[in-house]
C-alpha cells in the first residue's frame, strides 16, 4: 500500500484529498494544527497527526511518527497547508507578510526537506505543492498571497530540475476557485491585520469585505474539492508527472492568456477582476 503525508487537512482540499485518497487504496497520514481536528479525523477512520508548519519541532516530530509508522519509508507528500492574507502591498505591515510565507512558503519547504532524504534513499516519490492561479497570475488586494505562491512556484520548478534522474518527481497544483474555506479564514486574517479605517483603499475594501463575507461560492466557475482530488490522484499515478495540473476554467484561461496578451492588455482584464 502506498504511503502519502498531507498537511493542512482539518477541512476543503487538504480534508476531501485525505478521504478520496484513503478509499482509492492509499495510506494516508491526514495533519492538522489543531488537537480537536487530529481527533475528529481519527474518528473518521483517518490516520490523523499533529502538524503545525509554522513550527519546525512540530515538523520534524510529525515526519518521525510517519516514519516510525511505515518502517521508514514514504511514498509521498502533498503540501496542502496554508491561507490567504488579503489587503494592498501598502497595507500589509512586515508580521503579516512574514506570517504569510512562514504558512505557505517555509514550513511547506522544511517539511518537504525533512522527507527528500528518506525518497532520495528509496529511490522515489512524489512532491506535491498546492499552489494557485495567484501563483501565475497576480490580482490586486492579494500581493501577499501571490507573493507566497509565485515564490512557491519558483522555487518548485528549481527544484524539478535539481531531481532529475532521482526517481523523485515534483509537480504544482494550481487551483483556480474552489469550495472550502478559505474565504473564512483570509477575512479573519484580513480584519485582523488590515487597518481598513486608515487606508487610501477604504472604499475598494468593501468590495473585498462583501466578496469575503458572500455565502457560498463567489467567483464563477467554482468547482467542490473534489476537482483538486483529481488532478492529484493524477500527479500520483502518472508514470510521468507533468510539473502542472491546472484546475478549473479561470486557471486555464488565465494560463493561455498570459502567455499571448501583452502585459498592459492582461492587467486590464486582472484588474478588473474582484
């Protein structure tokens, strides 16, 4: 039975990947930060662990438990953990940016570094990194998250490179809008680190504040979680993992019109979006 390690699982992607994976004959060692959540997994029949990414203990004492679990070995990781910071360049104060990379950025990187090791010994795995459209495409109120995932992405296709001929295949996946709850969790961040009242973009905020606060799904195009399982189960089977697996119709789209339009032309289009 093959072995994955995904973090960031307590709900939306990172939760509907553990499950699909886990009824397609997978091993899944399912994390969250919170000791509430590893219970509810566990209860679900998930074999659920402690993982906070933001903690470097905390990483290499969850990656030790797998592997005292598996006898040593892993077959994969889905780097899954993270959340959006929203707010102008101008209004993200230097915590807030640091705390965005440190989620999304940093302890996705020390825990991929601490499993390279054990995949470089066995002679395969897999590398999956959650990235976004925003990984390719940036739009305006989300600098710090397109920062996140544009390094992200940067740092993945070095990385590519730098394993070929290991056995150890690395590959992004890049999500367009998807049912979670990641709406929730950037306006807690974003009324909790944003001073709306003071800003030159009070006014445009308000847009943001309704598009946070809408109910159910805010952008068109919006697929369920399901969407994600499937581009990953496809990085995980293919014999030869693309370094890409895009997901739904605006990160496709996104991705062909960048590279045809001249940038002023596909600024106009991005900065009209919400």
């Amino acid at each position: 039975m093959k072995t994955i390690l995904i973090s960031g699982c307590s709900s939306g992607i990172g939760y509907a990947v553990a499950h699909g994976l886990k009824s397609r004959g997978w091993r899944v060692f399912a994390t969250c930060r919170q000791a509430g959540d590893v219970a509810r997994l566990a209860g679900e029949g998930l074999e659920a662990l402690h993982l906070d990414v933001d903690d470097s203990a905390s990483i290499h004492a969850c990656v030790a438990e797998v592997l005292s679990r598996t006898g040593g070995t892993l077959d994969a990781l889905f780097n899954n953990a993270g959340y959006g910071q929203p707010g102008a360049c101008e209004d993200v104060r230097r915590f807030a940016m640091r705390a965005q990379f440190e989620t999304n950025l940093f302890g996705a990187w020390e825990l991929m570094n601490a499993v390279l090791p054990v995949m470089r010994a066995q002679g395969h795995g897999r590398i999956l990194y959650n990235s976004s459209v925003l990984g390719f495409a940036a739009m305006k109120y989300r600098g710090a998250y397109n920062a996140s995932k544009y390094a992200m992405e940067g740092l993945c296709d070095t990385l590519r490179l730098e394993l070929l001929g290991s056995g150890i295949h690395v590959s992004l996946i890049e999500p367009g809008p998807i049912v979670s709850r990641f709406r929730p969790n950037a306006l807690a961040k974003f009324l909790q680190n944003i001073d709306i009242e003071a800003s030159c973009h009070r006014a445009a905020y308000e847009a943001q504040l309704a598009r946070l606060q809408k109910p159910g799904p805010a952008a068109p195009f919006t697929l369920p979680e399901s969407a994600v399982l499937d581009a990953v189960f496809k990085a995980l089977a293919a014999k030869r993992p693309a370094a890409r697996y895009r997901v739904t119709v605006p990160t496709h789209l996104f991705w062909f019109l960048k590279r045809i339009l001249p940038t002023r032309v596909l600024d106009a289009l991005l900065g009209r979006a919400a």
